[in-house]
C-alpha cells in the first residue's frame, strides 16, 4: 500500500513562485498585524494616568507596561522555531488570538492586578508579532531587496505611534478609558481576515527542538531581577527576606541559563551569534537606546497630565512630534544611504541627536519650563531615534552569514525589547522611589488624579525630570558604545 504524502512535508510540490502582487498583499496584511500591536501600546501609555487613577497603585504604574513588555520579550525567540515547526499561518494566528483574548480581559479588568496579568497575555501574544513578520517577508523576499521595503515597517509603526496617543485620549475622555483595549478586537479581526486572505499555507516545516527549559530560565532570571530593580527599598526594604530570595533566584538560575545555553543542541540563545563583533555592539547599542526611550517615554502623558495639567487627548497630541520627527528622519535616511552609504555616521550623528534631546527635556522639566522649549526637544528626540533603529537591523543582517540572518535579526529585536523592559522598570523604580522618599503613598497619589497640588506637580515634576536625565546617561552610553561599532560596508544588491 502506498503512503500518501502530507503537504506539508518535503515531498509536497514546490509552489508556484510569488509575484509582485501576492508580495504586496502580504507586506499589507503584515502591516495590519504590526500596526495593531504598535498602536496597543501608544493607546496605553496615554490612557495609564487615568487608569491608575481609576483602578489606583501609582506606584504600580510601570508594571502594566513591564508585564506586556516581558511576556512579548519572553516569548519572542520561540516564536521563530514554531513556525519553522507549525507552520507561518497557524503562529500568527495563535498570536493574534492571544493578544485579543488578552485585550478583552484587560478591556474587562476591575484591578490593577488583573490588568498587569491581563497584559502579560497580551504580550504572550504580541511577542509573536515582529518576529513572524521578519520571518515571513524573509519568505518572500530576497535579501537584497529588504532595506528597500523596510520604510513601510517604519511608516506604520510611525503612523500609529501618531494615531495611538491622540484615539487612546479622545476615547478616555469621551468613552472610557476600557475602550482602549476593546478597540483592537475590529483591528484584529481586519488583520485575521488580511492574512487568511493573502498568506499561503506554507509547504515545507522542519523539526526543531523547542528550548522551553531555556526560556523558562531565561524568564525566571529577568523576572527575579526586576523584581529587586522595582521592588527594592520601597515596598521591600533592601535586606528584607524577599529580596535575598530574588536576588539568589536570579543568580542561580542566571548560571543555570549560562550552563544551559552551551550544551543544548538549539537553545533560546544561540551562542555562536555572539562571536560576531557586529552583533554584540549592535545588541548593546540597540538595548541601550531602547532603555532610555521605553524608559522615559512611558511617562511623557503622565508628566503632560500631571505636572501641565493636559487632558489625555492633549497629551497624546503633545507626543506627536516625536513620531513626526521619526518619519522625517526615516524617509531622509533612506535617500541619504541611498548615496552615501554610510551607515555608521549616520547612526552616530542621529543617537548624539538624541542624547542631545534626552539632557534639554531633562533640563526644561526640572526647570518647570513650558512647550516652546519641550515640544521641539522631543521632535529632535524622534528625529534623532530614527536614524538609529531601521539602519542598526540593516547592518546586522549584512553582517552575520546567510543562515544566521534571521535568528540574529530576531535576537537584536529580543535584546531591543529587553532594553525597553529594563528602561520601563528602572523608570517605575526611580518614580516609586521619589514618592517614597516624599511620603507619598500609592493611594493617595492614584486618587489625585489629573489634578495635583501644587508641591504634588513639583515632586513628580523633579521626579519625571530625574527618569529623563538617567535617560540622557543610559542613551550616551550607547552612543560611546557605537563608536566601536565596525564599519560595515555593505555588497551590491547582487551579492547580497
């Protein structure tokens, strides 16, 4: 009797080649997948002082970014065996399921505590999103011909990092601030029915071994080190049990990860990345920048609200220049390489750019200055933000050898988001720390609201104008560490 061939093994016949066209279709609906997850985060983060003051813990603020940002950072790696397993449809699809069963039950919370566990769902989902997406356009498209596409990536994330803040203010001031999360189920279902619509059900899978003893280890440490990080010497004093046991957590199963790593056959991190010079810069420079961005940028609406007295709708406007810089700076990036191809000057110039910014919106905050002098820094943030991030991915893919391209794509954004992570933690520490230090406890600031006392406005004031002045250090330090990036010259489109 003769065996019938699955069609998703070896033996199934090759698919027609892709045309232009069917590309098209893709990049849309991958687009559509992309710009819900960018757009949940740009919502959030201008509706957070509302929340806080509804569902209240003010110093619990930068959790509901921590949750959904580890869960994303934590599940990223395994995204891209599983669908070398599974297959490109079945992930994405699982991946957009999470995250929207994730955003009705945050959509649905009645405590903080609900919402943080409700956004680490989310972010289980969401994690799934930028790695499958590298992994399917690598699919399609030939390396030569991605960083010519890139600029549609950027353009969306740009468009609703633009339309986020300013849809998640009207709708906390005119709805409530639930409708936030309930918005991405007509998003999602326009992304579910753009990818049935468009993406093939891939013909070839391939057997990996899943490390999920790896990322278990891998999570467990960052977990156990946050927790000392936001945690420490304010809800738990420094020698209180709990620490010793997260801080000895942390180091053993830290060396147990390190141990891990180097005898398992496919592990969450492959090791070998790390003997390319390019890619540990890169990484280093891309955590870095990510930290102080994350790390400050989640609190622009809660100083806007708080300390100027903004709504959530004006605030989310106020945070529009950031983005506007970014597009300017992106679309100006793309001509200019284009020429010069000079990828590393271009990348130094945009981060002192950003350092730059980072000092004089430290500076004007502390000083209690108004919007003539912040809102032209956090254009030239943006600006100077986007000359860095689109190139740096760029440069690693050229980099690394053929096969290793789209796993140290994936580890640069891993290490990307792990920043940003570590950012938004140590931002919430410095925040909870100051109220701490000035007897403010998380109650009585979460029922302030929107409107403070003044010497409240001046103690969060200081406060935020201190998250942004680590900012400016951590942001300096990864432009020192770029000056030792190598030069990378990159090969004409035939060969590469």
């Amino acid at each position: 009797m003769t065996q019938q061939a699955h069609p998703d093994t070896l033996t199934a016949p090759a698919p027609p080649p892709v045309t232009e066209r069917e590309i098209r279709a893709v990049y849309f609906a991958l687009m559509a997948v992309l710009g819900l997850g960018a757009l949940d985060q740009s919502i959030v983060a201008t509706a957070l002082p509302r929340i806080v003051a509804d569902l209240g813990g003010m110093a619990h603020l930068s959790w509901v970014v921590t949750a959904y940002v580890l869960a994303s950072t934590a599940t990223m790696p395994l995204y891209g065996k599983l669908a070398d397993q599974y297959g490109r449809r079945p992930m994405i699809f699982t991946a957009l399921a999470t995250f929207l069963v994730g955003s009705v039950l945050c959509g649905l919370a009645q405590d903080m505590t609900q919402l943080i566990v409700f956004r680490a769902i989310q972010g289980i989902g969401s994690g799934g999103f930028m790695p499958l997406a590298q992994i399917i356009i690598g699919d399609l498209v030939p390396p030569h011909e991605r960083a010519k596409r890139q600029g549609s990536i950027a353009i969306v994330f740009a468009i609703t990092s633009i339309l986020g803040p300013v849809l998640g203010g009207v709708m906390t001031d005119f709805l409530s601030w639930h409708w936030i999360f309930f918005i991405n189920l007509p998003v999602g279902a326009f992304a579910f029915w753009s990818i049935a619509r468009s993406l093939r059900k891939p013909v070839r899978t391939q057997a990996h071994r899943i490390d999920y003893l790896g990322s278990a280890l891998l999570t467990g440490t960052i977990v156990s080190l946050l927790l000392v990080l936001a945690l420490g010497g304010t809800e738990w004093p420094w020698d209180a049990p709990q620490i010793k046991v997260c801080s000895i957590l942390g180091a053993v199963l830290g060396t147990w990860l390190v141990i891990h790593l180097r005898r398992a056959s496919e592990p969450v991190l492959p090791p070998d990345l790390f003997a390319s010079r390019v890619f540990n810069i890169a990484s280093l420079v891309m955590a870095l920048t990510f930290m102080g961005l994350m790390g400050a940028s989640v609190f622009f609406p809660l100083f806007f609200q708080l300390v100027m007295g903004s709504s959530p709708a004006d605030s989310g406007m106020l945070t529009v220049p950031m983005m506007v810089g970014m597009i300017i700076a992106s679309t100006l990036n793309g001509k200019v390489l284009a020429k010069s191809n000079k990828y590393k000057q271009v990348q130094i110039g945009g981060l002192a750019v950003a350092v730059l910014s980072f000092g004089v919106l430290a500076w004007a905050m502390d000083r209690g200055l108004g919007y003539s002098v912040i809102e032209p820094a956090i254009f030239m943030l943006g600006a100077g933000l986007g000359l860095v991030m689109p190139n740096m991915t760029i440069v690693v893919q050229y980099a690394l050898p053929v096969p290793r391209r789209g796993v140290g794509t994936a580890m640069l954004t891993f290490f990307r988001s792990l920043g940003g992570l570590l950012g938004v933690t140590g931002s919430g520490a410095i925040l909870a720390h100051q109220l701490h230090a000035h007897g403010i406890a998380a109650a009585a600031s979460a029922g302030a609201g929107v409107t403070l006392t003044p010497a409240m406005q001046a103690i969060y004031r200081h406060a935020i104008a201190n998250i942004f002045g680590a900012g400016t250090v951590i942001v300096l330090a990864g432009l020192v560490a770029l000056l030792f990036l190598p030069d990378v010259k990159l090969p004409p489109p035939d060969k590469a």
